[in-house]
C-alpha cells in the first residue's frame, strides 16, 4: 500500500502540473488568437459580438481595408529602418558609456554616473525638446528618428551591471597583451555581452517600433517619413471617428453589391495583429541570450 502510494504521487503531481501550465497558456495566447479572429472575421457580424477563437464568417476584407491606401509598404520599411538603425547605434553608444563607467580606474566615473541617472528623474518637458531638435534642424529628417533617445540611462544601467560580473582577469590579460581600451571593448566585451545586448536591442527595437508620436510631432508633414505605426494611428483615428454601423471599405467609400463593411472593432483588431507581427517573428531569435552568459567558463581559475 505504501508502494503504490509513492507510486501515485509523481503521476498526480504531473497531471496537475500539466493541466495548470495549459491553462496558463490558454490565459497567455487567449486575447491574442482572439484578436486574430476578430480581425479574420466580418466587420458587420463582428458587431453581434461571440467571437472567441474562430472566426465566424470568414474574411480578409479587414486586411485589404488596412492596406488600401498604398502608404503602408513604404511606411513598413521606414520603421524597419529606423527600427533597425537606432537600436544598432543605441546598443553601441550606450555599451560604450556603460564599459567606460564600469571601469574602476576612471576618475570621473562617480560624477558621470550621477549626472546620467539624473536624466531618469528629470525632464525639461515636451516644448523645450521641441525647441531642441528644431534647433538641431532634426525637423522633417530621417535624423530625428535616429540621433534622439541614443542613450538610455536605464539600458546603461543594466549594461554596466552585467559588465562588472565579468572577470577581472579577461580585461587585464587584454592589457598585459598590449590592447588599449577600444580594443578591450571591441574584442573582449562586447562578445561577453551578448546576453545583455540581446536583451537590450529587444526593448529599444520594441520601443521605436512601435513609437509614432515623434513622428506626429517632427515628421507629420512630410509624408515620405511617416512610420507604420502612425499611418495606422491615423486609419484607426479615422474609424474609431464613425458609429459602430457606418461602412468602412476600400478607399473608405462604401462598396456597392456587397454587405461586407469593416467596423472600427474589426480594423482594430487587423491594425493590432499587422503591428505585431514584425516583433512575434524577431523574439524567437533573441529568447536564447536571455538566460545563457557567454563568459560561463571564459577564465580558468
């Protein structure tokens, strides 16, 4: 009896191990396979509301709707480009400022490192930021997407926190070799890094992918710098501004012969699942750094 008894607790352990990590995944993917259906399914019998995994009547009248205007493809790849550009050059600039403020023998490291966190608590505000990139003639530029937000006090933090685990002996063997500071960093850290790197870019690129109030404020008027995250800002503006029952087809205009619309409710879940994407394929490739450190076993003791 008492066999069967340890017997029976490793399988009643894993049935209510496995039935509770399903229903953690069924709570995690539920709104989003329910956003995909409401963006597959009709705008008119999306309004009925029921619509929970599947799709009810099936469309893709929501999609075309979204990239009907021709903007799109163009606005796609000017994110992709500053996405790609900015987080790059962020992850470099501010990798640099966080090795250089780990390094013990800089004597103004302390003062450094305080005027930099001191950019985390206070901000001049939206207009003189304004004033500034207008000063930096950044306005209507493909700059402006770039130069501003180049360093992250908090990122650098989190760099510079990593940087100090690393052992002491890599940098100095690096010196005994005859590399000076660049070369350190270049050779030495940045390969250690990694883990942290990869960490980083995934926040910064999720940040410029999906920002579109710079673009409101410093490229609105010139058409060819517009993001896809404000182009489908201003198609979702414009179909949350029409009642529930208006029509929204292609071109905006209502379709004759067809009893197809697209509703606010639909094109928002189309604009959802559109802006995601990029992001969902890009996580995969980044998820192995977050645990693993690169320097496991880098210096023999």
């Amino acid at each position: 009896m008492r066999t069967n008894k340890y017997q029976l607790e490793p399988v009643v352990f894993q049935t209510f191990n496995i039935m509770f990590m399903i229903l953690i995944a069924v709570v995690t993917l539920y709104p989003f396979l329910n956003t995909i259906a409401i963006s597959l399914n009709a705008g008119n019998d999306t309004i009925r509301g029921g619509i929970y995994l599947w799709p009810r009547v099936w469309t893709d009248q929501n999609y075309r709707a979204v990239f009907a205007g021709g903007t799109l493809l163009h606005a796609f790849w000017i994110s992709v480009a500053r996405t790609v550009l900015h987080t790059v050059l962020a992850l470099f600039v501010t990798s640099m400022l966080a090795y250089s403020l780990s390094r013990k023998e800089y004597v103004f490291r302390k003062p450094m490192t305080i005027i930099v966190i001191m950019t985390m608590y206070f901000s001049a505000g939206l207009i003189p930021h304004y004033f500034l990139i207008r000063d930096l003639h950044l306005v209507n530029s493909f700059l402006v997407y770039i130069i501003p937000g180049l360093v992250s006090a908090y990122n650098m933090i989190i760099i510079r926190t990593y940087i100090q685990t690393l052992p002491e002996g890599l940098i100095e063997s690096a010196k005994i070799d005859g590399a000076g500071d660049f070369r350190t960093f270049m050779s030495i850290i940045l390969p250690l890094c990694q883990p942290v790197l990869a960490t980083v870019a995934l926040f910064v690129a999720v940040s410029q992918w999906n920002s579109w109030f710079d673009t409101f404020l410093y490229a609105s008027s010139k058409q060819e710098l517009s993001t896809l995250q404000y182009e489908l800002m201003k198609l979702l503006s414009s179909s949350m501004n029409l009642n529930s029952s208006s029509a929204v087809t292609n071109g905006g205009s209502a379709m004759e012969g067809t009893h197809e619309v697209v509703t606010p409710a639909s094109i928002r879940a189309a604009i959802t699942i559109v802006a995601s994407v990029p992001i969902i394929i890009v996580y995969p490739f980044l998820q192995k750094y977050f645990v693993h450190g690169m320097q496991l076993g880098s210096v023999k003791e």
